[in-house]
C-alpha cells in the first residue's frame, strides 16, 4: 500500500494541471484500509508525506475508510459500479467519509483525481 501511495506521489508531482488544482489545498487527510492508517500530508497541491499510522497525535481534516478489497476495486483500470468514485464506496456500503465534509467538498475534484492516481500504476512489491 505504501509503494503504490508513493507511486501516486510521484506521478502528482508530474501533473501541473492538478497541482493547480489542490494549490489551495493544505491538509492532512486520514487513509484507512481495513486496520493500517496512512496519514497523507498535503501542502499546497503536492503531497508532502505519507505518515503510517495509527496515531492518536496527528490531526487530520477529513477521513476515507475503506477495506483492501474494495480499494483494489476502485484502482482497477475499469472499476465496477460502486467502486467508480470514494462516494460510490460509501453508497454501497464499503466505504465511509468522517470529519470535516465542507474541506472535503470544497477540494472534491483534486481528492477524487489524486486518489484515482492509484489506477494508472502497479503497486511495487514493499
């Protein structure tokens, strides 16, 4: 999972038009997959690090928890109805949005685009 939040680093760096997007976007926000936590910081558009969690200390805005195999789905090149967006997850039941919605919403686009990353790369082998 790492490898491939890295993978989606790295290939936000390489996107211009999506750092654009996210440049007013300076946030962490709160991975969960199943039991690990992967706190994504981002700093004006870039993401900045990738910190495992769980950790009770670091402060995050909003949250998207969902389970391994729903995120598999999702990153699939062609995902399934109901795996095609994170509120797709959430309206089918595998997957939920805590915290702060309106931060969410007001970054909607960037969130759903850097998230969507994971589709167009392998996951390495940690």
């Amino acid at each position: 999972m790492q490898a491939r939040l890295r993978a989606m680093q790295a290939r936000l760096n390489g996107m211009p038009h999506l750092r654009r997007l996210g440049r007013l976007f300076s946030e962490t926000v709160l991975l969960k997959v199943d039991d690990a936590e992967y706190y994504l910081v981002f700093d004006r558009g870039a993401l900045a690090a990738i910190q495992c969690g769980p950790s009770r200390k670091t402060p995050w805005r909003f949250a998207l928890t969902t389970d391994a195999e729903a995120l598999e789905a999702f990153w699939q090149e062609k995902p399934e109805p109901g795996f095609h967006d994170i509120f797709g997850l959430v309206k089918i039941g595998r997957g939920r949005v805590d915290g702060d919605i309106l931060t969410l919403v007001k970054n909607l686009r960037f969130f759903k685009e850097f998230m969507a990353l994971g589709r167009e790369v392998e996951e390495v082998a940690a």
